[in-house]
C-alpha cells in the first residue's frame, strides 16, 4: 500500500476522530509560502523568531539572547498567556519582539533569518518544512519528526531550499562527548560489542479522567492540534502530557531518550535506519490516560553491533513509589539517564551530554572527558557560513536519531502481549536481548508488578529496506511510516 492509498484508506476513520471536538476545525487549504532570505553579511544580525516556549522554548529564548550578533524580533505561541509572559520578560531586557499566535502569519515576515521551535513532537516537521520554503533556517529541537516520513522530509525541504537546519541534539556539539566519541573511533576499546541507550527518568501516572477535559481559554486548540487530530481533550492537562499520548507524542524514547539514541548511534557510526527492529515493553504500575510504554527496551539489529535502548519510569522498587520517587531510580553501571558502549577492551560509560568515562575489561578508569559548549552558537555559525557541514547536529542525523525512536514504537504498536516464558522463547538466538528482557522482568517485579498475569508487549519483528526507509513485507507497519494530516496542515508531499 502506497502512502496515496493508506491516506484515502483511513481518512473516514481520521473524520471520526476529529468529529468528536467541540472547536470548528481548520478547513483552509495548506499555505503557500514565497521564499524570503538575504545574504547575510559578516556584521550583520541575525535576526531569530522563537516558536513555542512554554517549556523547552524558554532555553531557546535565554541561549539566543546571549550570542551577539543575533537579535530574538519575534515570539510565536498558540497560548496567549504564555506569549504574554514571553514579550513581557524580554521588555525588562529592553528587547522589544512581535507576537504571534499563527506561525503561518511569522513566516510570510520578510524580515526574520531563522525559526528556533520547541513545539510539540506533532508540530515539528511540518514548522520545519514551512519555515524552508519560507526561506528561513531552523533550530528544531528533537525528535525532528512524530513520524519517519515526515522526518525525511525536512531533509529533503532542506536541500531544495539551502537552507540551514539544526536538531537539538545538543551533545554533538560538546567537545568533552566528541573527543570521547574519536577516542572509542580510534579503537582505543577493540571493537564495539553493543551500543546501549539509557532513559531510566522518573514518570508518574498523568491521571485518568472520565469525559473531555476543558482546554483553557487562553489557548487556541486548533492551532495547538495542527496536524494531528482535532479531538476532546482526553486527559487532566494539555501541556506536557501530551509526550504519553501517541497521537502527539512519542513517549520517553522521542522525549529524553532521543538524545541518548544520537549518542549510541553517533557511536556506532551508523547512518542508515536499523536493518532489524523489535521492541518489548508496557505501561506498567498504575493505569491512566496515557498509552506509550514507560517500561520498554528496542533492540535495532545493526550488522557490526547491535544497538538497545531502555527506558525504566519506575523507581528501583514498589517502596518507592512516593514522594521518594524521583530520588531512587535504578542504574546501569552508574548511568541512569545516558549510554553504555560495551567493547571488546572494556567500557565506555557516557553518564550526561557533556562528560564520558572509558574503563578497561577489569573495571578500572583509564581516561575521562568533560566539556561543554554552545549549540545555539553552533547553528548561528552555520547560517554565517552557509555550510551544513559546519552543523554539529544537521538535519540529516536528527531525522535518522528521531527515527530509530519511531521505528521501536511501532514495533510495540503492532505487538501482542505474551507472558514471560513465551517472550524468552520468542527471544532464543539474540543473548542481548534476553540478558536485557531479564533485568526488565526482575525491576518490574521489584515494582510489583506480576508479568505472568500483566503480560509485557512482545513487539513485532521488523526488516527494513534501509535504502528506502520502508519496511520489508508489512504493509501495517509501513502505515505506521506516516499519518493523516488534517487539512491545511499537511506535511508536504512535494517540498
């Protein structure tokens, strides 16, 4: 099934699901944007709009502000409040900025050089995508994409444009992970066995609620859905929550897991999708309004060495579910939130975005980096420049990262749930895999959680044509490549 076909195909179920939302939905045709750049010269400003702060964006904001040269003229938020908030803050700075509440009115301004967005996940392509043909460069943060071929497409947006676009992955940019990362390159471990990701991060339940939940009045709802469906609010808060529900979300592997992914396959040197995917997981410990696992491990079968990548949202065990939740997460040689390079010399242990530790096959410490540096300083370089390569983050690796997170999940979304015996045995032949299932198993049980009777998803097994980003013999899951976009929003097929 072709992506023309999928899309006709599930449009009347797409309708459905939209129907349900008492706000009159976006009926307008998808904007057409005239490009509008300029060349900019040695000592001239740059001249940045910021697009979506209520959380991550707020950085953006503060990190822009501090780079001279560079000049934030204009706020964009779907929440009038918030944007409120942002121009009244920037005004003590005697920074006076224009303020918008659709991106698409920023992006006919002749007058901006870059958009710098932390919108939700299901805003970020199609934000990228327009703001090239608009001929502006972007700072997109992660995961660049909620789905793989809107991903591909800024790729694609960004080649036909020239234009310069940046993923927030901010550790490419440090120099204490880049001379960490040449150093293992240069074999100083022997070979790399396994690339091992790790998201063990504190998450509670986001509640439950019983009907439709208000959307605040200050905030306009069908810019805030954009491309995904204009539904009821099915949860207790729109903000934030939004990373738990696959429709605007990707859970924790495209939320923190999406830097620690980069760093793995930044370590792997691998740039291609995985060949190989499947992935094994639930939500476990509580039941509530979310739907993405917050227990969960993906095992991409790269042909050198296999990468896995784990997310734990429980504490180390059931005692802890309380208010000493956040304090007591389990770790993996000493990493809680990082990555694990298994080599044939000994370990590397990447425990943060900007430090590693290398330790040799008895467990002693031989050589440690720490340093850190701009990544927004990076980007204005790049657009001085007007070289991609002088990206430490380009959009290219931002899409293969974010896609990785997105190849695990729909694995999990077309698996089935088995008990523990049945999953081993489906799990005969991959040793890292059981190794990494047995470990899931004991700290759910350390939770109180009985895998026998709460089984865990076994996701499917997928092959990929790494050439074309598109899975071998299964129509479902090459579905799942993409989505319905409603109209007006649509990522653009022909960029």
């Amino acid at each position: 099934m072709n992506r023309r076909e999928f899309l006709t195909a599930t449009s009347l179920a797409a309708g459905a699901f939209a129907a349900g939302c008492s706000t009159t939905a976006t009926t307008s045709a998808a904007p057409r944007f005239r490009p509008q750049s300029r060349i900019i010269g040695a000592n001239d400003d740059i001249r940045v709009a910021v697009v979506g702060f209520n959380s991550r964006g707020k950085d953006h904001i503060s990190g822009f502000k501090k780079i001279k040269g560079v000049r934030i003229v204009a706020l964009c938020d779907v929440d009038s409040e918030v944007l409120a908030k942002g121009r009244a803050e920037l005004q003590k700075d005697g920074i006076q900025v224009e303020t918008f509440t659709d991106v698409r009115k920023l992006l006919e301004r002749g007058d901006i050089d870059a958009i710098s967005t932390a919108t939700p996940n299901h805003w970020h392509s199609l934000l990228a995508v327009w703001s090239c043909q608009a001929g502006k460069d972007v700072y997109v943060e992660k995961p660049v994409s909620h789905n793989v071929w809107e991903g591909a497409q800024i790729v694609k947006a960004a080649r036909k444009y020239g234009r310069i676009v940046q993923t927030g992955t901010q550790s490419r940019s440090n120099p204490g992970l880049r001379e960490a990362i040449a150093w293992l390159h240069a074999g100083n471990l022997g070979k790399v066995l396994v690339a091992r990701g790790l998201c063990y991060k504190p998450r509670q339940s986001i509640g439950r609620v019983s009907g439709p939940t208000a959307v605040p009045g200050t905030i306009d709802y069908d810019l805030w859905c954009g491309p995904a469906p204009m539904a009821p609010l099915m949860r207790e808060k729109l903000h934030y929550d939004w990373h738990w529900q696959f429709v605007t979300g990707n859970g924790d592997l495209g939320n923190q897991g999406i830097h620690q992914m980069d760093i793995a396959r930044w370590a792997l040197r691998e740039k291609t999708l995985s060949p190989f995917v499947f992935s094994v997981g639930g939500r476990f410990g509580y039941k509530d309004d979310g739907d993405t696992p917050n227990s969960q491990f993906v095992y991409h079968g790269y042909e050198k060495a296999p990468l896995i990548f784990e997310v734990r949202g429980l504490p180390k065990s059931k005692e802890f579910q309380d208010n000493r939740w956040a304090k007591n997460m389990p770790d993996y040689h000493g990493a809680q939130v990082g990555v694990v390079i298994e080599c044939e010399g000994g370990r590397m242990v990447i425990p943060s975005y900007d430090s590693a530790k290398a330790f040799d096959k008895s467990g002693k410490e031989i050589k440690s980096w720490r340093e850190g540096a701009d990544h927004y300083a990076n980007f204005i370089g790049a657009m001085r420049s007007r070289r991609n390569a002088d990206l430490n983050a380009e959009i290219l690796e931002g899409h293969l990262s974010s896609a990785l997170c997105h190849t695990g999940n729909i694995s999990y979304q077309l698996g089935s749930r088995l008990v523990p015996d049945a999953v081993r045995e489906r799990l005969k032949g991959e040793p890292m895999a059981q190794e990494t299932f047995g470990r899931l198993a004991e700290h759910l049980g350390a939770n109180g959680v009985d895998i026998a009777s709460q089984p865990v998803v076994l996701g499917e097994r997928l092959r990929m044509d790494v050439s074309k980003e598109r899975f071998r013999g299964n129509a479902a899951a090459n579905q799942r490549l993409t989505r319905e976009y409603r109209k007006g929003f649509e990522v653009p097929e022909r960029v």
